[in-house]
C-alpha cells in the first residue's frame, strides 16, 4: 500500500503578494485554515500516514503549525474552561501521521522537490501533493486512492491527475496526449503518449491539463534527476515523456466531477474560498451569493 507523500511548498508565491511577504503560500488561508491542511486531509483521508513537506520561504511558519502547540493559547483556553477548542487546536495536527520537513535550497522546480523528498521514501511508489492545488470532492482523499488504485492495478511508473480546461486556457498548463482510454469502475483512465508542457493551442495533444496529484514510482527518480533544465528549473513533463519513450507505462485519471483550483492566481483562490464557504455552511454561502448580487449586479 502506497502510504508516502511529497507536499512541494517552497515557492515564493509572488502572484499572491503582499501576503506572501510575511506567509509562505502553503499557508495562505482558504477560510480559516491554511491550504497546505486540506491537502493533508486529502492524504490522510487517502491512507497516507508518513508526508514529507518541501520547504523554503518562511518555511519556520509551517513547521510551527506541525510541530508544536500554542502554549499560550491553550493556557488561556483552559482558564476559561474551553477544553473543546483545546481539543480542536490539537486535532489540527494528524495523530498518527509523521510530518517531516526538507528544505529546497534552490528553486528549481517540482522535479527539484521531489528529488529533495524522494531521500524519506526509500524504494517505494509514493504520492506528490502539489501545496497550491485544492481538490473539491464529494469524499475527500477519494481521487488519491482512485490513483493509487490505478497505478497498481495496471503496473504504472507514472499516474497523473488531468482534468478538462477550455482550449483558450491550454497555454497555461502541462497537457496530455493520449493513445486510449477505459474504464477503471467510475474511474476514466488514459494511457498517455505525449505530454507538452504549455503548448500553443494548435499545438496542444488534447484539452486534458495535469493538475497538481501524481503517483510515481522509484524508477522515475532517475529520469527527474537528469531532466532537461528550462528557465533554472529540472522539467518534470520532459522527464515524464522520456519515461513513455523508453517504455515505462504512464497513465492519467480523470477528475470527473470533482472541482480543483489552483490558488496561485488571485481568481482561482477567490473561487476556492467561496466554493469552501457553501460547503462550510449553505446559509453562508447564499449570504454571499445575495451581497455579491445586491452590491455588485444592481441594475
């Protein structure tokens, strides 16, 4: 059972500034909590009990959430007799689960990270979570266990994450190409051939882009550690496309219906937060609903 994951954190998050002046962008908060802690709910809701964070800008923020308790706080709490928010606060950190940390001293990329973490996770498939990639499904951890499923019921080195984007956003992401596609229960998987990264729409293999879930296997250490470097960082999606040329099988899983925002772009974290808040509460979200319709779509 696959239960190792790589979180990669260690970006500036420059599109977020100014906020990622002072926060690291893993923990940029999506309502209350930080982001990084829906993709470890993710995890542990999928079986992963052991999660390697790469870390790097203000990286002593997220190891403070993970490490240690609010003494203060907690002190406070039990003098006025709130031991259900102690318990809460010390829910926040996983029982059960090792959180480790690695520092990426150089920015040069997904490919970098994971080889950063690949030194905790020995000679076994692993799971990588991209920080900034919120998944919104019906059953958290259920696309995670759909991948792992996938990768080792038909002998994959590589299983993606991919989902359908408009043809005028291709430009902006990793695409697969693809030679088939089955069934796999509810599941939709392709078997890729091709993978560009960012390509001109007339270019583009498909409208199917690579979201931030993979499940790799130790053979494809290698191939990352001697990717072609392009603007400073390794190339993961070259890597990945040298894996297909040599014949190691390469698979991706359909999204379906789940949602997923990439909440780097100040558009995509907007989205994230008012989907989370309906899920939250419906009367909070029809709140909003009804202010953005009354303050901003008044005839």
């Amino acid at each position: 059972m696959i239960n190792k994951a790589i979180i990669p954190a260690a970006g500036y998050g420059t599109r977020l500034l100014p906020i990622t002046k002072i926060l690291p962008k893993a923990m940029i908060p999506l309502l209350t909590k930080p982001a990084i802690q829906y993709v470890i709910d993710e995890l542990v809701s999928a079986g992963v009990n052991h999660v390697i964070i790469i870390t790097g800008w203000k990286e002593d923020l997220i190891k403070e959430y993970y490490r240690s308790e609010p003494k203060e706080m907690i002190n406070w709490l039990a003098s006025i007799g709130r031991e259900d928010m102690i318990e809460y606060v010390r829910s926040l950190i996983p029982s059960g689960v090792n959180i480790m940390f690695k520092r990426q001293d150089v920015l040069d990329g997904l490919a970098g990270a994971i080889i950063r973490g690949h030194t905790f996770i020995g000679k076994n498939s692993f799971v990588v979570s991209l920080g900034d990639n919120i998944i919104i499904e019906k059953e958290t951890g259920s696309l995670i266990r759909d991948m792992i499923n996938v990768h080792e019921k038909y002998g994959a080195s590589v299983t993606l994450a991919v989902a359908e984007v408009p043809r005028e956003h291709i430009e902006r992401f990793g695409v697969i190409g693809y030679s088939n596609s089955f069934n796999f229960g509810d599941v939709r998987v392709y078997e890729v051939n091709n993978l560009r990264e960012k390509p001109p729409v007339n270019e583009a293999p498909s409208n199917l882009a690579i979201v931030g879930r993979y499940v790799l296997s130790p053979e494809s250490i290698e191939y990352l550690r001697n990717a072609p470097v392009i603007k400073g960082e390794l190339s993961e999606t070259d890597a990945f496309k040298r894996m297909i040329e040599d014949g190691y099988k390469v698979l991706a899983v359909d999204l379906g219906e789940r949602d997923w925002y990439d909440i780097g772009s100040i558009d995509e974290y907007i989205k994230a937060s008012i989907h989370l808040a309906f899920l939250r509460d419906i009367k909070l979200g029809d709140k909003l609903v009804r202010w953005i319709q009354d303050k901003f779509l008044k005839k």
